[in-house]
C-alpha cells in the first residue's frame, strides 16, 4: 500500500500547482525598466497577483509551487500606462454641462475594441476620465484593458472628476467660465437655504424641549467658503447629487482633471483653482499648444497630460513658414511633469512606444520619455507603489515582447494582469486572421 499512498501524495501536490491563482514565475533574457535600466537574464516571481521578487536568475529563488515560464528569446517590460483617456465608453460625454454626479462606471464597455488594442499594444492600465466636451463632468477610474465586467477590469475606482476651462464645442471661453461660475452661485444660494431651514428645524425641536434626531448624521459637510446660518448642520444627506458633487469639490476632497487646452485656458484656470485653494489637488489636461505657458506650469508644480499630437504648428504671419514645436520637450525644458497619450488619429503615434520613442529623438531623456509612459501615469492615479514597477508587494502586471519596448518592430508576445494572463499573441485570432491575409 505504501506506493499507492505515495502516488495519491505525488497527485495531490501536483493538483495544487496550477490551484494558485495569480501566481507565476518567468525567467528572460532581460527586463527592461521604465528608468531605462536592463537587467539581463532576469526573474520575476508573482505570488497572488503581486511581484514576490525580481532580478537576476542568480538571485530570485523561484518557490517549489509556483510554475516557472523561460523565455530566453524574451524582454520583460511593466508595460506602458494611458494617464487619460475617454475611449471605451459608450459616449464620451452627457448632454448635462454640470454632471459632478456621473461615474465612467456606467458607461465603460468591457468588449469595446478599444480595450482589446490596447493590450495588444502592451498597454496594461489606463485612466477612464470623462471627455472634455462638458464643464464639470463626472468621475473617472483606472482599468485593466480586460475582463468581462467593469469591476474586474477596476485598478482604482475613484481618480476624480473632470473640471472644464477650455469651453465646449460652440461655445465661447466666456460662457464657459460664466457657467461654471453660475453652478457656484447656484450652490451658494442652495446652501444658504438648507443652511437656514435646518436651524429653524433645529430652534423648533428644542423650543419643544425634543431631543435632537439621533439618527441623523453629524453636521460639517460644507467646509469651504463663508459661514453662514446653519452651516455646521448641513449633512450629505440634505444635498442632492449635483450638490454633493460639487460641495465635495470645492471642499478638496476630489482630484481634478482640469481641461486647459491653451495658454490662455491655463490662465483662467490657475486664478480659478488658486482663488479656491484647489490648485494642489490638479492634474492638467492639455494640447501641444500649452507649450506656450510652459513657465506657469512650472511655476504651479502640477503635472500635465498631453493629448494627442505632440507637436505644436503655427504659420509665421510675415514670413508664412511653419514654426513646429515639440511641446514634451518644451515641458521637459521647463521643469514640468507630463504624461504623453497616444494621437489616434495616425498609424504609428496611435501606441505610446512610438509617442515615446519620438520624444527621445526630439531631445527628450531616455528616463523621462519612459516615465512618461509609465511611472508617471501611476503617480498621478496615486498608484506610484502599486504600478509601472517590479518592486516587491506591487501589482503582478507585466509584458512579453520580442524586443525592447520602443524597438519600432517590437510585437507583444504576452500580456499579464495580476499574476494572470490575459493576452497571448498565438491565440489572438483577430491578428492571426490579418497576419495570414498578409502572407497570402
């Protein structure tokens, strides 16, 4: 009996292998890091979807019960980050200009072809924020570009709401601002009248010798702005959403994505957010045209996004050539951080490895142009210890590729969320259907 008690041990043990779930070890030729570093037949160990060790195969001991992946052909990347984006949803936009209240939850589309380029890009995480097309618009999260629900694909479910200086298609900068100002005024006076009704409530019940409501919340919601009667009583509670959103805003309690497409947008926004003390909770979300006010975006020590196109052109009105300019170098130059964003509507800076490459050959460092694809993305959700990194306890999330990242003929091989594979380029039937109509 003792051979057959022996066998059913041996089954046992091999059952649990595969019974770890976001665990996985894989061994490369070398890892590439998002400072530039390589580091040359490396290891990477993730034990329940986080990096339990990384570094080279003579260092990392791969544990007994976690199933080792060789792949000396291979270089193992953390995989590039969009630090905004408003695809993948159903509509980019609301009708309503002032929509503190939405949430990207509700209009992310799990099987939008947007999502299943993205990995085979080797784009691992991206920021859903709504478009810019509103004034205050809803809220965003980071995802995955996988899974079938919207909370599988959730990294983080809140990183702020949208807030627009650059006016919407059809309107002026003027009513823009005028809007934005009139939803102020609106919750003021709102307030005001809560404010009042609650402590006439208030004054009544202990005219009546009635003890105070124990079920309702404590008071101290508002906390920006005047005083004014009845304030400290105010709970969420006796707001509706439009105005929660908003108190919650102008509080400081949210991080804002503030649309200042221009210089000139730049500047109404800096007075707008420093008037409220808000400017320390900002991410700004630019065109290369903000190039031009580069100076004040350092001076405000917020970071940027860059949309689109990274080059800025403006026809000289003498001479009629075209003056270009490349805005992350320009930023680079003046001590801003930024983020690039892939251009969609081009072959080619549709990928944040080719948006990436052209900043190093315009001049900007290898370290930066990387981290503005990786590490500086994360830092903007509030994510900098879990992604774009191989440190230990960080999320398991990494990329196979045949070459180096930015390598212009590089593919992606794999693509692995949390210890788990959610892209393999041999199964993608999609490519493999447009690969062999190319060899035909």
């Amino acid at each position: 009996m003792r051979p057959l008690s022996l066998l059913l041990c041996s089954l046992a043990l091999t059952a649990a292998v595969p019974a770890q779930q976001g665990s996985i070890a894989v061994r490369v030729g070398k890892a590439f890091l998002p400072d530039g570093s390589v580091v040359q037949d490396a290891t990477l160990v993730v034990r329940d979807g986080r990096v339990a060790a990384f570094g080279p195969a003579a260092d990392v001991e791969v544990p007994f019960d976690v199933v080792l992946h060789e792949h000396p052909d291979a270089v193992l990347w953390t995989g590039f980050y969009e630090a905004h984006t408003s695809n993948g949803m159903d509509r980019p936009n609301e009708n309503v200009p002032i929509a503190p209240f939405l949430d990207v939850k509700d209009s992310i589309d799990p099987v939008s072809f947007f999502f299943e380029d993205s990995l085979r890009r080797g784009t691992v995480a991206m920021a859903v924020v709504p478009g810019n097309d509103t004034v205050i618009g809803g809220r965003g999260r980071v995802v995955a570009p996988h899974g079938m629900t919207v909370e599988d694909m959730t990294l983080e479910a809140d990183v702020g709401v949208k807030i627009a200086i650059g006016p919407k298609r059809g309107w002026s900068r003027s009513a823009q601002l005028a809007e934005l100002r009139e939803a102020e005024l609106e919750l003021a006076r709102d307030l005001k009248e809560i404010g009042a009704r609650l402590l006439h409530e208030s004054e009544t019940r202990a005219d009546r010798g009635e003890e105070p409501d124990e079920d309702r919340a404590p008071g101290g919601f508002v906390r920006f702005g005047d005083d004014f009667p009845g304030k400290e009583l105010i709970t969420e509670d006796d707001l509706d959403d439009t105005q929660r959103g908003l108190v919650r805003i102008l509080n400081g309690d949210e991080r804002l994505w503030v649309w200042a497409p221009q210089a000139t947008d730049l500047v109404h926004a800096r007075r707008w957010l420093e008037d409220r003390g808000l400017l320390g909770n900002s991410t700004f979300v630019v065109t290369s045209a903000a190039h031009e006010a580069a100076d004040q975006l350092a001076e405000m020590g917020r970071p940027v996004v860059l949309l689109g196109d990274p080059w800025h052109v403006v026809r000289d009105p003498v001479t009629r050539e075209e003056v270009r300019t490349f805005a992350p170098k320009a930023f680079h130059e003046a001590g801003v951080t930024f983020a690039l964003t892939p251009d969609r509507s081009r072959l080619g800076p549709d990928r944040l490895a080719y948006q990436a490459a052209l900043a190093i050959r315009e001049g900007v460092p290898a370290p930066v142009a990387l981290a503005a694809v990786t590490t500086v993305p994360a830092a903007m959700w509030g994510l900098e210890d879990r992604l774009a990194s191989f440190a230990e306890g960080a999320d398991g999330t990494f990329v196979l590729l045949d070459a180096e990242p930015l390598d212009p003929v590089s593919h992606v091989l794999e693509v692995w969320v949390q210890g788990e594979k959610v892209y393999d380029r041999n199964t993608d039937e999609r490519l493999q259907r447009l690969l062999e109509g190319r060899r035909n």
